[in-house]
C-alpha cells in the first residue's frame, strides 16, 4: 500500500515535470550552422535608435533623481559606486548634434521620452519652456526626415507625483492621464507614434520587489498592486488620447519587456514552479490583460490581485517589444529572495547580468503576436563596454526577427538601444548601451566598431 502510494506520488511528478518540459521548451538553434547574413526585411521596414529623457539629456529633478542619493538598508549605495544621472549625455542642449549621429546611422525613425518632470514640475504648473525644447527637438527630428516615436514615462515621474503616492495610488492615475493629454494636445499634430509607459513590470518588480529601483521597496503585494495600476493608467491614456484630435490617426501602444524564465533544473518542480509563478508575474499578466480584460496575479501568501476591464482589450495598436535576455532560476525557498539566478556554461555573457539569447527575440515576438497587432521592437541591444560581442549580438539577433518575419510574424520596425552610452539606471555610467560610446568629460561621441554591423544592415535593407 505504502509502496503504491509512493509509486503514485512519482508518477504524478515526473507527469508533471514532463508537461512543463512538453509546453514550455528552451528554445535553443544550433548557431554553429547558422548563416546570420541570411536575413531580408521587408519594404517599409522601420530602422530607429532609442533613448529616454533621464538616461540621456541631464538635470532631471524626480523620483530617479533622489533615489540616487540614497543608500539601501544594509548601507549600500542605489547606483554603483554612488553614481549620480548629473548632465548626462547633455542631450537636452546636443540633440541638434545628436540629430545628425542619428542620420548617419542611415535609421529613420528615433524613440525617445519626455520628461514629466521637466513639463510639470509641481502639480499646478507646465512649464513653457520645456514644452517648447520638446517641440523644437520634434520639428529638428522632422526636417531632418526622423520620424519621432514619443515615450510618455520611461521609469520617471516628478517627485510631487511621487509624494503622492505615484502609482501605488489608483487615485493617480487621472493625475498621469491629465499629464499626457496635455503633451498629447501640443505634439500631435507632429508625432503619430506614441508609447504610454514603458514597461510597467519593471517598473513595478524592481521598485517594490527587488528594490533596485525607487522607491526601493520590497514588498510583492503592493508590486502586484503597482503594475495593474500601470496598465489600468495605460488603458485609460489610450481610450483618452484616441479622442483627441488626432487621436484617430495616432499609434498609441503600450511598451513590454519579455523576459522568459526558465527554471535552472529542467527535473525540479520548485525550479518549474518559481520560474513559471515569475513569467506569470512579469510576462503573462501584461499580455493576457491586453487580450482578454483580466489581469490577475495568484500567489498565496506573497501577492493575490484580480481585476477586469473589457476596455483593456485592444487598448494598444502596436506592441513595443523590449527584449534583451532570459533569465534561468533555481529556487531557494530558505533565502528571503526565493531564488537566485544562473548561467549556462558556454552561453556568452554580456556586461549586464544576462546572456547573449538570439533566439529569445523570436519566441518574445511569438508570445507578443497573440494580441494581434503590428509588434515594434522598440528595444534590443547589449551592454558591451569591451565592444568584442556587440556584432555578435546585433547579427544574431536581427537574424531572429528577420526569420519570424519571415515565418509571417507582424513587426514592422527595430530600434536599437542605445543611440548613445548613458545612464543605466542602478548600474550607473558602467554599462555602454551605446552604438556610440560617450567620453563623459568631453562629452564625445564616437561610433563603435562594433555598431557598423547595424549600420551596414540598415543600409542593405533601407528602401532608397
Ligand atoms: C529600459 C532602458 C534600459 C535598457 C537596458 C530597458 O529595460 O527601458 O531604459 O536602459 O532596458 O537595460
């Protein structure tokens, strides 16, 4: 009997591990024999380059700005080495010099943020002359024939939204959506291509999970709480900008960073568990929102949130895809961070702490493709300070979109990140985004050797 029950007990694992294992592979291609000049992009193809307003342009005041001086419970700095965003690339007075780097590149289109910040520096007050900067650095953008894609919040907020409560608050909300119907009333006239919020998991994850962004919280509840906000805000932006004028012709879209995660041990249940619960949180929750109205999160004892709005189904008319890597997870149920993160032997790491994953692209751009819409990719690019694997990387992965384009997957455009090195985020100045690296005393920008496998893609697949 006893023996019956234990036979049961490792039927029903090894059944559950191998549908796990059936439903959710690792995709991985045999590089080796694969030949990454292969690729075609179709005519209408949009090549850009992508920047956000506190990463590059300088003296922002807000929520990043004072977590940046700030230490951590155990003493140690937010930044790296104590890091401070400071000026920056200087791009808020060099982006008539920025203009021209981007047109050498041979792209035609740049994404970029505004900062709110800089608009509405108190709750009761737009400031004219920022609003002017941005609509003079649109009509720079257009005579020079650069389409601009407008990014309403990349990660930063001023710091009386912040005091508020940010979006911790559903009663926010309508603050933020007044905010962009107000940007949206003095640009749209210029920029069709808007993105609402860029990616609202890592917003909510790294700010209130792992503390790694501000407010530096850790708390899984109210993480869970903070991105249905987020994507609430973003559906509410979405319905209130497409009635505006302009609004009918505008491509408004919600940007999202894919990040798969697999589980270290293919066998181990926990493994499976904590990596799907993981994807549940930062991936699904987002997608299955768009699609179906229904947001929910279902994680007993650390976070539990359902919610409905039909009117989050088809809020978005593309989908801004950011991706970069997946993550392996081992669990470590004991450890208060429940798992930790590993590498594969023979992957090639890049300088953040994930892996070269061509083909993660591909699956990312699958898992987007269930809304049905046109997908951009409004991020992709590496950290490579050495600048011995960004040609790799570029090859690799643009070989992976042009294959799904090619299997009939929707995407209708690339932007590399970064134009430029900048400030990235809780790893400061270290890590060179940048098809351009930036001399930060001389504010130099010079183009990677590693940037001409882009820039010769580009032009191969530009329509002249
Ligand atoms: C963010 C960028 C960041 C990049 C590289 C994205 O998640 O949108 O702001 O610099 O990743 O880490």
């Amino acid at each position: 009997m006893i023996m019956g029950f234990i036979a049961s007990i490792v039927l029903l694992y090894i059944a559950i591990v191998a549908h796990f294992n059936y439903w959710y592979p690792e995709i991985r291609w045999d590089w080796n024999n694969i030949s990454t000049d292969d690729i075609s992009f179709p005519p209408g193809f949009v090549w850009g380059t992508a920047t956000a307003a506190h990463q590059v342009e300088g003296n922002c005041i807000n929520n990043w700005s004072e977590f940046e001086k700030g230490t951590k419970d155990d003493g140690k700095p937010n930044i790296k080495d104590n890091q401070q965003s400071g000026i920056a690339c200087d791009h808020w007075n060099k982006y008539p010099e920025d203009i021209d780097l981007i047109k050498k590149l041979g792209v035609s289109s740049y994404r970029f943020s505004v900062e709110w910040s800089k608009i509405q520096p108190e709750h009761d007050t737009y400031d004219m002359d920022a609003i002017n900067h941005y609509s003079k650095m649109i009509d720079a953008l257009l005579e020079n024939n650069i389409t601009p894609v407008l990014t309403l919040h990349h990660f930063t907020h001023p710091l009386w939204f912040e005091r508020l409560g940010a979006f911790e608050k559903e009663e926010n909300i309508a603050l933020f959506v007044s905010f962009c119907e107000r940007v949206f009333k003095e640009y749209s006239h210029k920029v069709q291509y808007w993105c609402t919020i860029n990616e609202p998991a890592v917003v909510s994850t790294q700010g209130y999970f792992s503390g790694m962004f501000p407010p530096g919280k850790q708390d899984p509840q109210l993480s869970a709480v903070v991105l249905k906000n987020m994507l609430e805000a973003h559906v509410q932006v979405y319905h209130r900008l497409k009635k505006m004028e302009n609004g009918s012709t505008a491509m408004i879209g919600l940007v999202k960073n894919i990040n798969h995660f697999e589980p270290w041990r293919r066998w181990h249940i926990i493994d499976w568990l904590i990596s799907q619960s993981v994807n549940r949180f930062f991936n699904d929750s987002t997608i299955d929102f768009l699609r179906t109205g229904k947001f929910s999160i279902r994680l007993p004892g650390l976070a539990w949130i359902v919610h409905y709005n039909p009117k989050a189904i088809g809020s978005t008319d593309f989908f801004g895809l950011n991706y970069y890597s997946h993550n392996h997870l081992k669990s470590n149920l004991f450890s208060k961070e429940l798992f930790s993160l590993h590498y594969k032997d023979g992957d090639i790491m890049t300088d953040m702490p994930y892996t070269i994953y061509g083909e993660g692209i591909y699956r990312a751009i699958k898992t987007g493709s269930v809304l049905n819409v046109p997908i951009i990719i409004t991020e992709n690019g590496v950290a490579d300070e050495m600048d011995d694997i960004r040609e790799l990387y570029i090859r690799r992965y643009l070989y992976a979109v042009s294959k799904a384009i090619s299997d009939g997957y929707d995407v209708s455009g690339y932007y590399y990140w970064s134009l430029m090195d900048n400030f990235e985020w809780a790893f400061g100045y270290d890590m060179k985004f940048g098809l351009y690296s930036v001399d930060r005393s001389s504010q130099e920008r010079t183009l990677r050797y590693g940037s001409k496998a882009f820039v010769e893609i580009v032009q191969k697949n530009s329509q002249s």
